[in-house]
C-alpha cells in the first residue's frame, strides 16, 4: 500500500485557505473532488475513520517560507486531501489517561472522535509476536493508541543513537581538520619601539597618595558613602533620653570605668513562707544536722529554719534581719568585684571523636550456644589452635572437651581437684593440654581431632619417659615428673608433675615444648619453667620481687612478663637479666594478655592489663612504662582480659557480670597511637557468691568470643 502523503502548511497558508476561496473557481472545486476520490482508492482498502487499524500512516511534512503562494491549485487540492484522510489526535500535549474511562481517544482535524482500537490479550500479543516478522520494530503510538512499524531508516537512526553516534549516516566524523589559525606562536611587539623602563617601575607619587587615603581611613577623616549616608540617618532621627534608668542597665560613673554592678539577692522559695509545704519542714535527724553545722553555717543548706504558722498576723519578727542588712552592706563595700570570663565549653568537645561501631565490623554481638554440663563453676577454659575443640575446667574437679560448632560434650576427664588453670598446646602438630589441679599438672591428650596426631602425641610421650635425665635436688624439692597408670592413662592422662604448693596458672610459650606454672604461695620458687621434650624443669628466678600473680611468653623475642601485685617486669632469657619495668600504679594485678601481632607486625609490642580495683591498663612498650590508656568499664574487679589473634579485638569480663568487647587497632606508622574503641556489652551470666564471670578467651580465626562463670556455664557470642 501507497504511503499517504501530508502537507503540513504554516499558519499564515492555513490561514488562507477557506471556504469562500473555493467557492469562487467551481472548476478547481470539482478537480479536487474527483482528485480525491482517485486517491482514495489507491491509498487505503476498507478504510474507516470510525474504526481501529494496526497500520498507521505514515505522512511527510513539508514546510514552505512565507513566500508560499494560496493560489497554487495542486497545493490546495493536496492539503485537502491530506486533511480529509489524516486521523493524527488532535487534543494536544496531553496526559492520555484522561481518556480511560471513554471510548475514544481523541478528535481528529475534522472534529470527529478517534475510537480506541480493540484491546489486544496475552494470546493475541503472543500469536503477533510469533507470526508478525515486523513485530520487533512495531511501536504503539500514544495518540492514537495504534501500532507503527518502523523503517529501516527509523530502526538505523535508534541503532546510531544508542551506540552515541550521530543519527545522520551521510555525515563524516572523520573529516579532515580545517586549521583556521596556525599554531605556531608568533612573538610579535605590540609596537614599534620597546616600552621604557619607567612603565615596569611602581609610581612614588601614587604610592604616596595610597598612603594618605589608608591614613585618613584609619583616623576616620576619609569616609565611605555607606558611612556618611548612616550618618545622615541618625541626624535626622529623633533623640530620646530615659528620666528613670532601671536595673537592667549599668549606671555611668565618672572616676569609674566599666563599672561592675552588684549581684542581686536570690529571691525567696517556699521554705521561707509562713506556711511553707510539709516536705520543706525540718524533722528530727535535719534539725540535729543543722545544729551540728553551727561552727561552719557555710555548709548549711538554709541558713533558717523553715516554721509553719497559721496566719500572716502570728508571724513575729525576724531576729536577725538587722544582722543581715549589716552583713550584706559590708560585703558591697568590702568584698571587691572583678569580671572573669566564663567558658562556654559543651560537654562533647572534651570527649574524643570516635568512630562508629558500625564502622569497625566483625565484632562478637549476639549469644550464639550456651555450653551446660558442669556442675560447679569454671574457672579456665582454652581453645585448641585449630578452632574445633573448646576444653574447659571447673570446682567439680573435672574437665570437659566440647565441640564448639555443636556445644555437645565430646569427653568428660576428671582430674580429683579444682582446676584453676588450663591450657592447649599451640603446637598444631601435638594434641595436648595442660591442667593445673590443685598441686598437681597434668598433660592431658584429649583424643579428639585427628587421630594421626593424637597417635604422635602419644608415641612423643612414650618415647620420652624412657629417658632419664639428671635433676638438682633444688628442683626435686619443687617438682616431680610422674608417669601415670594404665587407668589413667585410659582417661587420657599421659604425664603427671607434683608441685609442692597449689598451682595458680600455667601458659605455654608460642612453639609449644615449654611451658611455665606459677605457685603464688611458692616464695622464690614460685615461677617454673617445664620443657616437655626433654622432661626437665627450672627455677628461672632466686628471690621474685612480690607475689608473683600471672605469667607470659612474648610471641616472638625471648621474654618473659612477670606480674606482681602492682607491676609488671619484663626479663630477657638469653641474657638473664631485667629488661622493664612497667608501673600500673594499681592495688592488685589479676591478669595480663599480650597483642599478638597481625601478620607479624609489632608483635608483642602492646600489653593490657586488668586489675581487681576496676581497671584495665594499657602499656605501649615502645612508648613508655607507664599506661598509655587506663580504661575504667567495670563496676566490679575484672578477672581476664584477652587478645584476638587475628581482629583488632580485646576482651574483659568482671564480678559485675559484663563481657565488654572493644576495638584495639594498632598502626604500622609509630607516630599513630592506637586507636581503642569499646564497641558491645554482655550481660548474660548470672552471679553467685559474689562472683560472675571468670575467663574470656577469642576464638583464633573466627571473631567469637567465649566467657565462662561461676554459673557453671559457657556462653558463646558471635
């Protein structure tokens, strides 16, 4: 089918073209009409204004200049045409909503309605879509609410338009540069003879005259138009004088300056009514407290005692009014006034800017397994270096292997004391654990985990006892290696070690073949050091200073941490000599823990500390040995502090129930102190006979911490 052609005329040629011009040439009249029923023909089979098509026509414009001729027959007879076959909307830049509720959608040129096409459902766009092979380039027309196929010039300008290109085929973006101007800078004078050297020299005689303009601006003689049309202003506005001046303003004195009025007096509250409210009213112990003040009446609250009477007439006078008259006269005349400046300072410009919490995510913040099972309270627990297995000891004289992932109880070991401390081998390559119960230490192979380890760990041991080695009889005085029985060693028992006073805390060095005990009643044989390969022991230390409370091994240098009651002394093993000394300036040391070092990065180089008067210390080694930062979270003593081996992260826990978890990040730039954020509190455990929780320890790869109390219980947060 024909495209149908359009001829869109400017106004002024619409204008033109009428009725009455049509009428005067009935010859031209009768051209058209049978013009138009020629095309009409040609153009379109079937169709209705009436009614909805799925072909839309497509039609050229074609403006013309204001020199268009009306008189052009052919034009005319094609502009009539057009207007007759054109069922383009006419209602305008419109919302087409408006037309929802009708069933046209609008009026064409001549006034009539444009019906809506029949709606189309799912099955009849489904059977369009598989048998129109134009289907991918019909477009619905809004206004008329047909479809339009595309041309293949319309679906290449969107295919240029996409891809950013100009929509033009013919036009070439690589056309050769037309250079206008040259490039080459050209040093050309801008006059004929070179400029004298007086014009690059400043002008004295201007300088002079800038000179007096900032002088007389200064002394206020040279004034600018702003200021002069003020001064006109207040010329011109009437002057008012007050007769009477009240207290709000400051009388002018003449030999005085600045003068500073007196304060006035507060004014009376309901204590000093004659019938004053019952609760202002003195009772007996008030009364004896107020009569205790006599020598210092400064203290007192009111310098009066509050009396209620009935009426205003049964009041008599007040005996010390002429007292006071006095007192306050001599203040205003002897007590001198001066101005002081008051600081406005708000409360959160003295508090560090820390960061968000949100912002230094992981973090332990929800309780995730609860581990039940003991039946007196934990005191120790510790993790092996894989993360799997969690082992924990209680008063009930046991020690129990948990898997952490589950909470189930793999193994029940009972020792036959209290187990005050215990602690896993950090050698991946061994499956053992030591436990302090009461005077004795066992080394314990639990049998979880791999079995190839545990069988090494076993065959290690064995291999070991059969090989005696010569001990001083200091040593044997202090401890004694013990093979343990074939019961025993069915409940996993390897190796025994009698100490002769009761065992406080035992910790292992990083490699995992020594490990030390502390006895705090031992005097100078409270520290022992133990090497498991050789099964041999050694008093590292003739007279301690104090009692000795906790032990640790730096992760990388050979140092030893030794913590007395107040202060913690650093001893290097090679040269067996003291290293530091760090002052707490604490009553009592309960425990210490060392940062690890992430990636070996100054490694052991931070040390915190927790102490039982509610404190925790932390020391920068390389800084000083007093704390850089003393943290006051706990309301109660705090029994344990830890490191994460891994996460910026370190933990406390107290009598008062709470696990804080706090953010402890150290920089590879030593000019940067640490950054110490405290992030979550935990407050799940329940207390009993004052005490709470007892030992916090970090999962080593995950940020998991766990806390033990006397609750008898394990909590996990994740």
């Amino acid at each position: 089918m024909a495209p149908k052609k359009r001829i869109k005329l400017l106004p002024k040629i619409q204008e033109g073209i009428n009725e009455e011009s049509f009428q005067q040439n009935s010859f031209i009249k009768r051209k058209r009409l049978s013009l138009l029923d020629k095309t009409k023909s040609d153009i379109t089979k079937d169709e209705n204004l009436n009614e909805s098509t799925d072909e839309v026509q497509q039609t050229d414009y074609i403006e013309y200049k204001d020199e268009f001729d009306t008189s052009d027959e052919e034009v005319n007879i094609v502009f009539l045409l057009n207007i007759q076959n054109d069922i383009r909307n006419t209602v305008g830049n419109i919302p087409m909503n408006w037309y929802d509720d009708y069933p046209h959608i609008g009026y064409d040129w001549e006034g009539k309605q444009i019906l809506k096409p029949h709606s189309e459902d799912q099955l009849d766009y489904f059977l369009k879509r598989m048998e129109d092979p134009n289907f991918w380039k019909t477009v619905k027309d809004k206004q008329t609410g047909k479809y339009v196929v595309l041309s293949d010039e319309d679906v290449e300008i969107i295919h240029r338009l996409e891809s950013s290109k100009i929509p033009d085929i013919t036009f070439n973006e690589y056309a050769p540069w037309i250079d206008w101007f040259t490039n080459e800078v050209m040093k050309m004078p801008l006059r004929k003879f070179p400029e004298h050297k007086r014009s690059f020299l400043p002008s004295r005689i201007e300088a002079k005259k800038v000179c007096k303009m900032v002088h007389a601006l200064k002394m206020g003689y040279l004034k600018t138009k702003k200021q002069k049309a003020e001064e006109r202003l207040k010329k011109r506005e009437k002057k008012f004088y007050l007769l009477w001046k009240t207290d709000d303003t400051a009388e002018e004195m003449r030999r005085i300056h600045d003068h500073i009025p007196a304060p006035k007096r507060h004014l009376p509250g309901h204590a000093e009514s004659y019938n004053p409210p019952t609760e202002y009213l003195f009772n007996k112990k008030e009364l004896r407290e107020w009569e205790k003040q006599a020598e210092t009446p400064w203290k007192r609250k009111l310098h009066f005692i509050p009396q209620k009477y009935s009426s205003l007439l049964e009041v008599p006078i007040y005996t010390d009014f002429l007292k006071e008259r006095f007192t306050r006269c001599l203040d205003l005349y002897l007590c001198p006034r001066a101005r002081k400046m008051r600081l406005t300072i708000e409360p959160e410009d003295l508090l560090p800017k820390l960061p968000s919490p949100r912002d230094l995510q992981p973090f332990p913040s929800v309780m995730s397994v609860v581990y039940k099972g003991h039946t007196d309270m934990i005191r120790c627990m510790s993790i092996d270096p894989i993360g799997q297995y969690l082992i924990s000891g209680s008063d009930d004289m046991s020690v129990k292997v948990w898997e952490i992932s589950t909470g189930r109880c793999m193994r029940t070991i009972h020792v036959g004391g209290i187990v005050r401390s215990i602690d896993w081998c950090p050698n991946k390559a061994l499956s053992l654990v030591t436990v302090a119960a009461d005077r004795k230490l066992l080394l314990i192979n639990p049998g979880v985990g791999d079995t190839l380890i545990v069988k090494k760990t076993d065959s290690i041991l064995r291999d070991a006892s059969e090989e005696a080695f010569a001990v001083s009889e200091k040593v044997k005085a202090v401890i004694q290696w013990e093979n343990s029985s074939d019961e025993k060693w069915e409940d996993g028992i390897r190796i025994i070690i009698n100490h002769f006073k009761e065992i406080k805390e035992v910790t292992w060095h990083g490699r995992g073949d020594y490990f030390a005990t502390v006895m705090t009643e031992g005097g100078n044989r409270s520290v022992v050091i133990h090497q498991v390969s050789t099964r041999r022991s050694q008093i590292p230390f003739a007279k301690p200073k104090g009692l000795v409370q906790c032990i640790l091994f730096h992760p990388v240098r050979p140092f030893l941490f030794v913590a007395t009651q107040k202060n913690v002394r650093i001893y290097d093993l090679v040269k067996q000599e003291l290293f530091k000394k760090l002052l707490t300036f604490a009553q009592w040391i309960s425990s210490m823990a060392i940062h690890p070092g992430y990636y070996l990065i100054h490694s052991g180089d931070n040390l915190i500390v927790g102490t039982y008067d509610r404190k925790i210390l932390w020391f920068d080694l390389d800084l000083s040995t007093k704390p850089y930062k003393t943290l006051r979270l706990h309301r109660n003593a705090v029994r344990a502090v830890a490191f994460h081996k891994r996460y910026p992260l370190f933990a406390s826990c107290s009598d008062d129930r709470s696990v804080i978890i706090s953010h402890g990040m150290v920089y590879n730039d030593l000019l940067q102190n640490p950054l110490i954020v405290p992030l979550k509190l935990h407050r799940d455990h329940e207390q009993y006979n004052d005490f709470a929780v007892l030992n916090v320890v970090f999962h080593p790869t995950q940020p998991w911490v766990f806390s033990c109390g006397a609750d008898a219980t394990i909590r996990l947060y994740s």
